[in-house]
C-alpha cells in the first residue's frame, strides 16, 4: 500500500513536469474552488497532479497544503501525512511552513502519535502561532492514557505546560501512586502554577449583555453524535458550518452583541425534534436554523409560528419553504430569483431577446429550465426550444442559450456550443460542471456562470477571515464554512437592536462589504437571497461581472 501511493505521488509528479507555470496556476485554482465546496475527493485528485518536488514557483507549496488537506477531509490520512511530509521536505523555507506542522501535529495527535506530532509542534519557530501551538497540544495530549507515557513524553518535552497538566491530571485521577509520582506531580504544580483556576471557553457572551438580550440560535442540524467520529460521517460539511458560526459569535460578541450558540442533532427522525423540543431552553430560541430534513421541519414550522421565531434554510433554495413559516428566510436564491438574475444580466449585455433552453437528466435541472423559459417568455423573449441535451446538434442562436445541469454535462455542451459555431453568449449553472475534469480554456469570455456559492477570495475580509479560521480550527475553510459564518454573522447583526428593529435593518438592502459570500439582501416581499452571483472566469480566476 505505501509504496503503491508513493509511485501514485511521483508519477503525479512525472505528469505534471510537462505543465507550464500558467497550467499549474488554473489546476490550483480549480483544485481550490472545489476544496471550498467541500468536494474533497474531487480537490484530491485534482491538486495531487501537483504535488512534486519538481516545481519551484511560489504556488506550489499551497498545491501540497491543500492536497493534504483534502485528503484529511476525505477520511485518507495516511495520504494527508505523506503529503505534509513532503511539504515539509521539499519547501522548508516556505513562510507558512509552520503552520503545515500545526496541521501535520494534529494529525499525528489526533490518531495517537503523540511522540510525531510533539516532534512537529516543538519544531515550529513562529512565536505568533505559540498560542494555536499550545491550543492544538491541550486538545489532544491529555488523552495519553498511562502516567508512564506521559512521563516519556514530558522527559523529552519538559517544558510545555499542557503536557505537565496532563500528567498531574493523571496522576491525581489515580487512586495508588508512589511517592516519586506525587513529589513530581506537586513539582509540576508548582512550576507550571497549575492550582490557578483558568477560565474556560465559551462562544457565548451573555455576561456582555443583561440577561434577556442574548440572541440564542438554534443549529438543528444533523452532527451524527451517535456515530463514532461525526466528522467522518456524508454530514462533515456540518462542522465546517458550524466552525464558521463560531467565528462569527466571537465576532459579534467582541462588538458587544451577546450570541450563543446551541446545538441539537437532527437528521430526518421527526422524533428528535420533539426530544429537542423538551430540553430546557429550547423555547427561548430567537432562531433556529435547519432541520435539512421534510420530517422534523414540518414541526419546527409550528414551532416556529407559535413562538414567533425567525428561521433560517442555510442550504435550500425551495421557495414552498416559505409558504408556512411566516418568519422564514431561505439562504440560497431560488431557481426563478436565478432565472430573472440572469436574463437581467443578459439585457444589460444588449443580447437579441432570444434564447434556447437545455437541461440535464435531474428534475431540479428541467424544472429550472422550465422556469427560466418562463420568465424568458414574461420578457418577450422568442423561446427557440425547450429540450433535453443529450449531445445533438444545437441550432443557431443570436441572442444566448442557457444550460442547467450536473454531472459535468457543461463541458459536453460547451464542446457542441464549438462544433456547432454557436458565437452567442452560453449562460450556465456552475454545477453544470465537474471541477474535477474541468479544462478551463473552454471558459471563453462569452461563457457566464450562475455561481450563488462565489467566493472572492482576494477581498481583504475573505482573507482576513481564512487566516483567523485557520489559526482557530488549524484547518482550511470550505464554502460551508463562509456560509455558516455570513448567516451568523448577518442574523445576529440584523437583530442587535432586539426584534423590534429587525424588520427596518433587513429592509434597507443590500450587505455586501463585512459578507464572506456575495452578500445578502432580503428586503423584498420574497424573504430569500436576492443576490445571485454571474461570474465569468478570466486571468486564470472568476470574475464576478453582474448580480
């Protein structure tokens, strides 16, 4: 197994030596994009080609960062250590070599090598990261299981205050101890001031404000607590959520609103919301967000209407959502907010008011292709046809043709939009396309994207926010991650004044600039995101070009 993934990694490598610098920077991005959408399997195979001692431009080492961080996400962390490994190796003057140990410790610690991942964490120099360093061994060195182990460990590293914790820790639980063992655990007290009492953690800040006005949120969502390790569970995405919620409550709580943040594991049994529903609290929930699921979110409705409680939809964009809660708020812009953001971007690109309209093999996709053939009607559009694409041939357009599909079904049509002479603008869901095979050069400048998961990463707020993620988390941060923390962010922010402003704040439009994502505007009549991203991808990178 080991030497079969180590020559998948050099003939990664072989392979990528005939990639020009120019080639290695859209392989990195795709590979990025797709790492933000938390389809890691996908970010895998695409920034493994790139992950070769061959290549010495500044890009690089990223390639290994991200590779082996999605290759943790994906459950492989064997390939997740090799990868940090070669980081390590091939780039040890890199400035942000430090915080791939971090990454390499917690690994190595996480999975019980706790002799590898002190080695990493001793040998990081940048004094800033000290206080991510301690935090990452405090987390995981007090679940060494013997006094003699820790013993070993503190012979070695004798300096590190968690790791003495640990063993005075251990060695008060135990009921028999020597007497070497007590002198040593009263020496350690002493030394490393272990009687002071240290002040735990907490996202929420209810002593900033008087009792009463913090805003409590409700996550009813499925964390898998019953499966041996939730994050490994199809639900993971739910902890790259929720770890952005964190940093939007410290955020919040640093400017004086008061947020916490309470959660309850529901996936589709209608019974775990009734069994959440009885814990102390529960009814004084200011928001809730979620259930993901038709069962329990039919009860949350009623919940919701009774006590007069905002609620949130993070990942839907099914506007019969809407219907029977008379507080709710869908996150996602709906497939005929999308339609009508499109065809205004195609009026104010002076298009002829003509179009052909495909889809793919999924009802969402014709339903969607439906709707925008609608509204395309409502506008005096002349409607060429409504069809299926399967690969025939297109006919000719003047004004534009639009696509809305999966399964990478946009890079097939984009090549018949080619053999077909189609020299109109093409106007495409982004998951039309697999990033995974995706060659970028069919991205012409008349191809625009419907991308509601944008993320413009070289906004100073975007950038601001990965490096705090990181150094919370030790982790990089997926789209879930800027979703969870704009929608806590943005609520909490909405309801600082109490409820009573709430109406008059979400009534003034637009938020864009303090927003991870595009932002978000819910003052219409129609209480979902009215802000639907058209992005066109130039200089190697998309390119938001209308909203």
């Amino acid at each position: 197994m080991k030497r079969s993934l180590l020559f998948l990694l050099l003939c990664s490598g072989k392979l990528f030596a005939q990639l020009s610098d120019q080639q290695f920077l859209t392989t990195y991005k795709e590979g990025v994009s797709l790492f933000e959408e938390a389809r890691y399997e996908e970010a895998f195979n695409k920034l493994s080609v790139l992950t070769t001692r061959n290549h010495n431009n500044a890009v690089a080492p990223y390639a290994y960062l991200y590779a082996a961080q999605a290759a943790e996400k994906k459950g492989n962390k064997y390939q997740a250590k090799i990868l940090y490994r070669n980081l390590m190796t091939y780039y040890p003057d890199w400035d942000k070599i430090d915080e791939a140990k971090i990454l390499y410790a917690r690994i190595n610690l996480e999975d019980g090598y706790y002799e590898e991942g002190l080695k990493a964490l001793h040998e990081v120099e940048n004094k800033a990261l000290n206080p991510l360093k301690m935090r990452v061994m405090e987390d995981y060195i007090k679940n060494v299981k013997t006094i003699s182990a820790l013993k070993s460990l503190y012979n070695k590293y004798p300096n590190y205050k968690p790791i003495a914790r640990a063993l005075v820790d251990k060695i008060q639980a135990n009921r028999y101890n020597t007497k070497a063992d007590l002198e040593l655990s009263d020496m350690l007290t002493n030394r490393f001031g272990l009687l002071e009492t240290e002040k735990p953690g907490s996202t929420s800040a209810g002593n900033k404000k008087p009792s009463g006005s913090v805003l409590n949120f409700g996550l009813l969502l499925p964390f898998e607590l019953s499966n041996a390790d939730p994050a490994t569970s199809p639900f993971r995405y739910i902890y790259d959520l929720y770890a952005g919620m964190t940093i939007a409550t410290e955020k919040l709580n640093a400017e004086g609103v008061a947020v916490s943040l309470h959660t309850y594991d529901i996936r589709s049994d209608a019974q775990a919301f009734k069994a959440a529903e009885k814990k102390t609290g529960f009814s004084e929930l200011d928001v809730v967000i979620g259930p993901l699921y038709p069962a329990p979110n039919t009860l949350t409705q009623k919940f919701v209407n009774d006590h007069d409680v905002i609620h949130i939809h993070p990942t839907s964009n099914n506007l019969a959502l809407l219907t029977a809660s008379k507080n709710a708020y869908l996150m996602q812009p709906s497939h005929a907010q999308q339609a009508k953001k499109a065809l205004d971007y195609a009026a104010s690109a002076g298009l002829p008011k003509t179009v052909s309209v495909y889809y793919g093999e999924a009802r969402k996709d014709s339903l969607f292709a439906q709707i925008y053939a609608s509204e395309a009607r409502k506008r005096g559009y002349t409607v060429t046809e409504v069809r299926k694409f399967t690969g025939q041939k297109l006919p000719p357009q003047k004004g534009h043709v639009f696509l809305a599909a999966d399964n990478n079904l946009g890079v097939r049509f984009l090549q018949s939009v080619a053999m077909n002479d189609l020299n109109c603008e093409v106007i495409l869901t982004a998951s039309s396309f697999n990033w995974d095979r995706l060659n970028t050069s069919s991205f012409t400048d008349k191809v625009a994207l419907i991308y509601p998961e944008y993320v413009n990463r070289d906004r100073e707020t975007v950038k601001e926010f990965e490096k705090n993620y990181f150094d919370k988390t030790a982790a990089l941060p997926s789209y879930y991650s800027y979703l969870g923390y704009d929608i806590i962010y943005y609520f909490g922010s909405m309801l600082k004044d109490g409820s009573g402003a709430f109406q008059k704040h979400i009534e003034q439009g637009e938020y864009v600039d303090e927003y991870l994502l595009s932002g978000y505007d819910f003052s219409n009549k129609i209480k979902q995101n009215d802000i639907v991203p058209i992005v066109k991808f130039r200089d190697h990178n998309f390119e938001e070009v209308y909203r």
